[in-house]
C-alpha cells in the first residue's frame, strides 16, 4: 500500500512562514501528480494547489495565490508547500494526496495531514 506523510506544520505567527514536505514510502514522487489540501474546522477539506507530473504545470487556490509555492525536490523525494504571509485563515490541517482534483483521490492516496496553526 502507498504511504504519503506530511510533515512541517506548526504555530506560527501571522505574516509568518512555514515549510510543508510531503514524503512517500515505497515509490518515487516525482512520477505522479500531487495535491495540497487543506481542512479547517468545520469546513470541508479544500484543494490549496498541486503540481503535476506530466508537464510539471502548477495550480493554486485564488486564496493562496502570490503567497504559496509549491516545487519538487527530487533529491529528497519530496514534494513541498512553501507557504508565506500567512494569515490566520489558513489554519488548517494540510494533507498532500496523488492527485488535483479531491473528487478522483481514492482514501489509501492521501497522508495523514500536519497542523498548521497561525495565530498571535
């Protein structure tokens, strides 16, 4: 079964940076496409961007856009969400999954999300 695990969460004040990695077990990341999302309390778990395998092309939620990034870095096996001036409206659990779109992810494709909590 694939393993993603995210990691890098954690309190950080508002206008602040944080770092989140996304690790696989037991495959290469670089040959799928991979999703960041993200639910908050009470609210349903939303697409924040993705990066794709095939043209490497990237999206971003109009939320997050000019604020984060998200790349791969190959040597590691990674894919990251840089993610700065954040706001406390991003406070959420960040999951990263084999995918874009949340509709088409199958349950054993997802990690097991690291909180992200931006507060004073």
């Amino acid at each position: 079964q694939v393993r993603l695990v995210e990691s890098g969460g954690g309190l950080v004040q508002p206008g602040g940076s944080l770092r989140l990695s996304c690790s696989p077990s037991g495959f290469t990341m670089d040959f799928y496409t991979v999703g960041w999302f993200r639910q908050a309390p009470g609210k349903e778990r939303e697409g924040v961007s993705c990066i794709r395998s095939g043209d490497g092309s990237t999206t971003y939620a109009d939320s997050v856009k000019g604020r984060f990034t998200i790349g791969r870095d190959i040597a590691k096996n990674t894919v990251y969400l840089r993610m700065r001036s954040l706001k406390p409206e991003d406070t959420a659990v960040y999951y990263c999954a084999l995918g874009c779109d949340i509709r088409y992810i199958d349950n054993d494709w997802w990690g097991q999300g690291t909180q992200v909590t931006v507060s004073s």
